[in-house]
C-alpha cells in the first residue's frame, strides 16, 4: 500500500534548536511516533505525511527516492549527517513466508540530536513555525503482567536445537540461528513509550528503537552510512553471567574469547557481512580477531567491518545486501532461512529485521531488530518477546535456551517482570 502526497511538491524546514532534554519524551500517547535513539542521540518522529508498506528494502528504497525528491528542503544545518526529512522503517525478516508487512514511515516533525547539535525538521504546513511539538502525556507502567509462556516449550524448542545440530554435524549447513518467542499479557493496554524509556536508562549503550509496536534496545548495527563510509557492527558468540553473577566479567570476557563454538559462530557472521558488503566497496577493513562487548546482561564478540563505500548505494541498498546476515539467519544463508522456515515454527515477523532510518542523501543507520517484542493493534495489551541463538556443530540445546533467557531479560526487566 502507497499513501504518499501524490504529484504535489513538499516543503520542509530545518532549524537548529536549543537542547531539547530527552527527545524520548516528545513521543505521544496515541498516533504516529517512532524513535531510534543511542546514547541520547538520535531522533524522535511525530505524525505521519507518508507511509510505504513493502516487503521488500529494494522497492523501499525506490520508494523513498521518488518521495525525497518531491521534498524542497530548507536546513540551516545542510550536509550535516541525520538531519532533515527521513523515512523510518523497520522490515520483516523473511518476507516471503511472515503474514507481517514492513513499513517506511515519513514523519511530519523529527526531533533529532547527536552531540551538541539539536534540530528539528517539519514536512509541510510552514505556518506551524519553529516551534518545538508540546511533550507527550506523562507515561503509564504497566499494571499486573501474566506470563503466558512460549509458542514452545521450552523442552520442545531444545528437542528443535537438536536437530537442526545434527542436520549441521552431517554437513548440510554450517550454522542456523534459531529464535523462540515468549507471550506477556498485561492488565491493560501497555504504553510502549514507558518500556522504551526503561530501555534506554537500562541499555543506553544499544540503539534503542520503538515503531509500529515493535520496540526493543538492539546492540547490533546492520549497518551506519555516513557519507562514503560504512560500518557494521558485527555480534554473534554469547556469554552471560549465571544467576549468582558471581563470576568476574574479566573472566567471563576470556571464557568467551577463547571458546572455540563462539569464535566459529562468529566468523560465519562476519565473513556473511564482509561478502555482502565487498561487492559496494572499493576499500574495506575486516578485523582479524573481535573484541569482548559487554552489555549489563550479557556479553557478544564483537566485529566492526568498515568500508569506503562506492557512489550510488544508499543504506537502504546496504541493508537490502546485507540482510539478513549470518547472526540472524545462517550459513548458506538460504539453506538457513529455509531450515528456519520449517523448524522453527513461530513467525517473526519484523524480529531479526532491519530498523533505522534514511536520508535524503541515502545516507543513514539500520540496526538489526534484536532483544525486542511487538504489540498488535487489535491486543495493546499483548507483547510478543523474541531471542535467538546461532546454533553450530558444538551447540548444547539447553545451553542454547538459557542464552535466548539471558536475551529475554532487557525487555522482561523493562516490563517490570522477573526473569524466569
Ligand atoms: C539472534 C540474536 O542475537 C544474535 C546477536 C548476537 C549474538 C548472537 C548469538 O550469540 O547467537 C546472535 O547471533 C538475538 O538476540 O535474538
């Protein structure tokens, strides 16, 4: 479906602003407002002037050409990364099989930071002036939460694990990553803007990301385009701590750089990235060896790819290349996605997805749609939870459960849940 504003030109304004505090806290109660947020730093969508509902990033990307070109854009900060109008999406993970849709948002009002530069950017309408949207209603915690368990159980999914062990230990694919969901049932509607908020006090070191329902704090960058470079942001290979967190994270750090199962997990993920990449690039730098992330509930390998980029391919064309890499899906990666079709049983819809945003100049940051959950509009008080885990030759099914456990707990703590 294509709303768009038809042959009809657009104007848009950009100004420079004062500080706005945390952009999170512009989001409205009800109607269109989306985020992508990191460290303070990001943007902050009201409104809607059109909307793209694809399945796929290449035709997202057509559309978001004819729709910028239709934009006369008025900045006092041109050229600067972020700034004025953009599309915000978020894109299922296996289109051809997920009754989802995706979507690419254009917002009316952006808010947006990074560093000391603050703006705002308005579609249409110039008589609204520079004048900053009023801040959303105050935000509603959830009251009590039931938790309704998996579409498996656990048991079931570990039996799935199994499998798909032996399917890789005879050879036919090298790694599948495998995802389990959990069902939350809240008294009342959930207001997503108050776990978002959670997330990002929690979490402030991922790129925390709320739209159309789905909201969740991903430590994972598809990819950032900036001009002519590309970086991605490579994770797959986990260690958490048990429940005493008696262990010392040096330790558990060392554990995980020396485990011979993360590191080969890990290289499947990076070399998927660095082919999909290569091909755009005239020049790209792939470390060696990764680096420990720690994040407060678990830690990743960690891999940043880079690349001089050539003309020509925006971030929407990157992370139509890109997806889904290895840390998500497998290798080869259509084996995987098939063995994933059929064994896995749940839908994931816009989990393990693209999600970020586009500029007019192509440019942009897409994350990869992790450690999240989707509420539907017809059940606001319902959240579907989603972890996964790459499964390898040396994967244990019960270890596997209790890393997608350990994946649970930002959006279990953000809801106001104890992990179980
Ligand atoms: C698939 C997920 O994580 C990926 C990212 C980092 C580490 C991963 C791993 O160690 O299995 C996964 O590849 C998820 O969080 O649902």
């Amino acid at each position: 479906m294509i709303l768009d504003f038809g042959t009809a030109r657009m104007r848009a304004t950009t100004v420079a602003i004062a500080d706005p505090g945390p952009l999170e806290r512009f989001l409205p109660e009800s109607g269109p407002g989306s985020a992508f947020i990191r460290r303070g730093d990001g943007v902050v969508a009201l409104g809607e002037v059109a909307r793209f509902e694809t399945d796929r990033l290449d035709a997202a990307d057509v559309w978001w050409d004819e729709i910028s070109n239709q934009i006369d854009h008025d900045s006092e900060l041109p050229g600067e990364f972020g700034t004025g109008p953009l599309a915000l999406g978020s894109f299922i993970f296996d289109p051809d099989r997920s009754m989802e849709r995706s979507v690419l948002t254009v917002p009316q009002v952006i808010i947006g930071r990074r560093g000391d530069l603050a703006w705002m950017t308005r579609l249409g309408d110039a008589r609204r002036g520079t004048a900053l949207p009023s801040p959303g209603e105050p935000t509603r915690r959830p009251g009590h939460i039931t938790q309704m368990g998996g579409s498996l159980r656990r048991g079931e999914w570990e039996r799935i694990v199994a499998e798909v062990v032996t399917l890789i230990r005879s050879g036919e694919v090298d790694k599948v990553v495998l995802a389990r969901d959990l069902h939350l049932k809240a008294d009342g509607p959930l207001d997503l803007r108050h776990i978002y908020g959670r997330l990002l006090e929690t979490y402030p070191m991922t790129w925390a990301y709320l739209i159309d329902g789905l909201v969740g704090a991903t430590p994972e960058l598809l990819l950032r385009r900036q001009g002519g470079l590309v970086t991605s942001r490579v994770l797959a290979g986990t260690v958490w701590q048990d429940g005493s967190g008696a262990v010392d994270p040096l330790a558990l750090a060392a554990e995980l750089a020396r485990s011979e199962k993360d590191m080969s997990e890990h290289a499947f993920a990076v070399r998927s990235v660095a082919d999909a990449l290569a091909p755009y690039c005239r020049a790209m730098n792939v470390p060696d060896s990764p680096s420990v992330l720690r994040l407060p509930n678990v830690m990743h390998l960690a891999t940043d790819v880079t690349g001089v980029v050539e003309p020509g391919a925006t971030s929407l064309a990157l992370a139509a290349a890109l997806h889904p890499s290895a840390a998500v899906c497998g290798t080869p990666t259509h084996l995987a996605m098939d063995i994933i079709a059929e064994v896995e049983t749940i839908d994931r819809g816009r989990y393990a997805g693209p999600v970020g945003w586009v500029d007019m100049d192509g440019d942009g940051e897409w994350a990869i749609a992790l450690r999240g959950g989707q509420v539907r509009p017809e059940s606001p008080e319902s959240i579907q939870l989603f972890a996964g885990a790459g499964i390898v030759a040396d994967s244990t099914p019960s270890v596997e459960v209790q890393e997608t456990a350990a994946k649970f707990v930002p959006m279990l703590q953000a809801l106001g849940v104890a992990p179980s």
